[in-house]
C-alpha cells in the first residue's frame, strides 16, 4: 500500500498529514529516509519509522472520554503542573485532542489515533464543540445577541455561534472554531468575567454525567461517527 495510507491506517496521522510528514523526510522505510509520495510498503515486511520511533501498523487504537478537572493541563509534559494523562491509567500512549484551559473543565478527548486527532483538532472541519459558562455579573440579551452574531477579538471577528441562556450569570454556548481562550475574550469584550467554564460535547460526544476526573472508553457508536465522518472529509 502507499505509505501515506500506511501511516493513516495505522493511527498516526491523516493521508494529507502523512504527504507533509513524507516531504519532510520524518518518515523512513527500513532504515532510509523517504520523501517520495508514491512509495509503497509491506505491512507485513517492511519496518516503517516516523521520528526515528518504530510505526507498528496492528496497534490498538483508544478513544478516550475524560472529564478534565480544574488545575490539569492538556500538554503532554508540563513541569510543576498536573497532568490529565495522570488521570487516565491504561498502558498504551494516548493524547490529549486540542485543550482546555487549565481552568477550564469538562469533556476533553484523548487518543492514538493519529488520524481523529487531526479530524478533530484542525478548524478546517467545523466541529461543535458546546460549553456551559458562568460569568461574574448578570449579563444582558444583547451581550448574548453579539455573541451569536460575532464579534472582533484578536484582530478577526468571531463566527456567528448559538448561544442559550440558562439564568441571570449562565448560558451555554455552540463553537466551530477555537481561538485562543475565545470565550473567556469574549465575555471580556462585553464587559464581563468568566467564572466558570465547562466543555459539554465535542460533535457528537457528549459529557454527560460522567464524573470530574474520571474517564470512559468512548462506545461503539460514538467511535463509529467519528470514524465515518473521517472518511467522509478525507
């Protein structure tokens, strides 16, 4: 098979991440560095590496729900600071899929799947992601109205999102895309604190009532979604 389908196939990353791996020459074929897109491999024979690390293409592949509590960081080393790998006890390597604030709590997404990760992380693909805020002081309709609107921070105005009120201090809102601390910019930008804020789905993973700082195999039919709308888009 390509290589590129190699690499996507066995969770490392997607084809079209796989060509700039390639081109990058991270990737070698028994011992040789190579950065031809058309070269084809034996699974079963050949001994691919992506950064010098052997690719093993029968790997079990894990898709993980965990409900990040404050104070964890989503980086996968951070000196000093607790981890939300820390919560999560299996053997196999699995990574965080975008971030949370440290804090920030609720549904965060964790995986070997090369392919879902960037399927989820990159904006290009426009997933919901929904989160329940609180703010510091009552906030009006019209704060709310220039949310689902837009509005300018970072130099480029938001995207119109969906937003329910919940109570005087609380909403909840609908995301496609995720700048950096948005909606803690956001609320700023109309003259309001973030207090809280709790990610409640990603797609069509849920949180649920799944427990701060415990975690769940996502189920099947949940994998499912994920994995045809990855087919979909590729």
């Amino acid at each position: 098979m390509r290589l590129q389908k190699f690499l996507s196939a066995a969770g490392i990353c997607s084809r079209r991440q796989a060509e700039q791996y390639i081109r990058q020459g991270r990737i070698s074929v028994n011992g040789t560095v190579v950065t031809e897109l058309g070269t084809r491999v034996n699974p079963d024979e050949d001994r691919v590496e992506f950064d010098g690390r052997p690719v093993d293409y029968d790997q079990e592949l894990i898709y993980i729900a965990l409900n990040k509590p404050r104070g964890y960081v989503t980086s996968c080393r951070q000196p000093g600071d607790k981890l939300v790998l820390d919560l999560v006890n299996i053997s196999s390597r699995v990574y965080p899929v975008g971030r949370l604030d440290k804090d920030s709590t609720g549904l965060l997404l964790l995986t070997n799947d090369g392919r879902i990760h960037h399927h989820l992380s990159h904006p290009s693909f426009d997933h919901e992601k929904e989160y329940e805020v609180t703010v510091l002081k009552p906030i009006p309709d019209s704060a709310l109205l220039r949310f689902e609107k837009g509005l300018p921070i970072l130099g480029k105005k938001t995207r119109p999102t969906v937003v329910h009120r919940l109570s005087p201090r609380r909403f909840v809102i609908v995301l496609k895309e995720g700048r950096n601390r948005q909606i803690r910019r956001m609320v700023r930008k109309v003259g309001n604190q973030v207090t809280r804020l709790k990610r409640i789905r990603i797609g069509n993973i849920s949180l649920g009532n799944l427990p701060e700082g415990t975690w769940r195999f996502l189920t099947e039919m949940e994998r499912n979604v994920l994995i045809q709308n990855l087919l979909t888009e590729e």
